[in-house]
C-alpha cells in the first residue's frame, strides 16, 4: 500500500510541473527567451517536485527542464499571455 501511495505522489507531482510549466512557459516574446524561461520554471518545479516525492532531485530538475524548454518552443506570445 506505501508503494502505491508513493506511486501516485509522484504522478501527481509530475502533473503539477506540467502543469506549471505551461503555465509559464509563455514568458518572453521571441520562441527562444520561452524556451530558456520554461527551462528554468521546469528545472526549479522538477527539481522540487522531486524532493517532495523522494526522487532523485537532478533526475527532476532535467525532465522538467526537458518539458519546460519543449513547451515554450512550441507555445508562441499569443498561446500563453500572463498579462
């Protein structure tokens, strides 16, 4: 049952930085300025994603980088507009 529980910490945990990495991706106005800001709003929500659960905090901050730098390529400044 703890192996279940943990299980479903840790896909909720990844959920939370898709979700905030979406989220933020959309700052900057040219495709590499989001790229580079969702990097970093993923590195830092993987990295803490992974901590909480109990996972590996490099392993985290990569995924989440890896996500986070794929969402603000493929999002332009009129996908996402935080203003």
């Amino acid at each position: 049952m703890h192996t279940q529980i943990l299980k479903n910490s840790r896909i909720l945990a990844l959920g939370a930085v898709v979700a905030l990495t979406v989220a933020l991706a959309g700052c900057g106005t040219t495709t590499g300025e989001r790229a580079t800001s969702g990097a970093g709003v993923g590195a830092a929500v993987g990295a803490g994603a992974a901590a909480v659960t109990g996972g590996s905090v490099v392993q985290g901050a990569v995924i989440g980088g890896g996500v986070g730098a794929a969402t603000g390529a493929a999002t332009d400044k009129d996908d996402i507009n935080l203003e």
